[in-house]
C-alpha cells in the first residue's frame, strides 16, 4: 500500500511541475497517429521538430521492446525550470509524457548528445512502451486493486531495472546519450579499481552521491 501511495504522490506532484507554467501560455496541439503534442506557442519550433521524429522513434522502441502502445500518447512540452528533464506516466488508460526542452550542460552526466530533442524522447517513449506492456494476458491482482492504472511492470520493477532499460534504449536507438558517455565510464571505472560497485539497493537509491543517478549509470 505505501508504495502506491508513493507512486500517486510522485505522478500528482510531477504533474503539477509540468504544468506551471499554463496560466499565461497560449496552448497548441499537433496530432499524430499515435501521440498529441501540447505546447505553449513560443515552444512551436521545438515541438514540431519532436513531432515530426516523434513516430519514427515510436516504432524503432516498440521494436526493440517487443511491444506497441496503440493508445493515444499525450505529451506535454515545456520549460518551466530551465533545466534538462523529462518525465513519462505510464498509466494504462491514458500515458503521458513531459519534455523540457532545455539541453544540458556539455559537462554533465547528460552532455553526450547528438540531438538532445531525440535522445529525451526515445527515453521518455521507452518508458512508456515498457511500462505499459502488459506481463500477461491477464491484468494480475496487483494492477486491479492499485488506486491509479499502472500495470504490474510499473508496480513491480525497481529503479535501477526502469531507468537503466530507457537508459539503454536511449543509447542503442539514438547513438548518443548516457551509454556513449566517458562520464559513465569513468564513474564504473572508479567504482571498479575501488571494489565499490553499488549493490542493487544503492542503484536504486534517489538520493546519496551523484543525487540518485545510479540508476541511470550503472543500471
């Protein structure tokens, strides 16, 4: 129960981020066969360029998921912190995704990119493709008493086992991104020399050195 409680609490307070900034912004929609792009209008641009790749990447992450979400896919896109993030709700009856349109810092552990557009959205639609996929034929116990529609790989999967998938999916669809970083192997290589690598629990941590990006370099 308290992890459901904690999944609620994480997905309401992630969408009250992405939506900061829609007071005072004139909202657009560009619809493809698979997703509705949301975006304020100085944000065009940006969007349409997404749009534009956005079914390319769709189909190359159900490929290699082995799985399609045929649902609608919202996504929302925005700026409201300045700052290189996205995010993606992979509930079953509605999933949705959130893109910042910021690109990081060329020193950070996200600097390794060819089109930083491409890289967020390939992790982001990996989530969503994952997550959402059902594990069999029948929904299970726990995807029927959960209190929000998630299906039971949400429920289920550690951290480390989440990110670290749309973290190799970024990678290996995009030839960019956190896989291609010497970042990422300088981090494993100290940890290595050392006899540190971080155990499950550790890589699943969002907090402690590096504030929770185990999940996303070593997982």
């Amino acid at each position: 129960m308290a992890r459901r409680v904690l999944w609620a609490a994480l997905l309401l307070a992630g969408t009250r981020i992405a939506l900061g900034q829609t007071p005072s912004a004139p909202w657009r929609t560009i619809e493809t066969p698979h997703f509705r792009i949301h975006f304020p209008a100085p944000f065009e641009p940006w969007a349409r360029r997404a749009a534009g790749a956005i079914e390319s990447i769709h189909d190359r992450v159900s490929e290699a998921v082995g799985f399609r979400v045929e649902r609608p896919i919202d996504v929302l896109v925005g700026d409201p912190q300045a700052t290189a993030n996205g995010m993606a709700f992979p509930f079953l009856d509605r999933p949705f995704i959130v893109l910042w349109t910021t690109s990081p810092e060329p020193e950070s552990e996200l600097g390794v990119w060819t089109d930083w557009m491409e890289d967020l959205v390939t992790h982001e639609v990996a989530h969503i493709v994952h997550l959402t996929r059902p594990r069999n034929r029948s929904r299970g116990i726990l995807t029927r008493i959960s209190p929000i529609p998630l299906g039971p790989l949400t429920l289920q999967s550690p951290r480390w086992l989440t990110e670290g998938y749309a973290t190799l999916l970024e990678g290996a669809l995009s030839g960019s991104g956190r896989p291609a970083s010497s970042y990422r192997a300088m981090v494993l290589r100290r940890f290595a020399i050392e006899g540190k690598l971080p155990g499950y629990g550790a890589l699943s941590a969002t907090s402690g050195w590096l504030g929770g990006s185990m999940a996303y370099l070593v997982g």
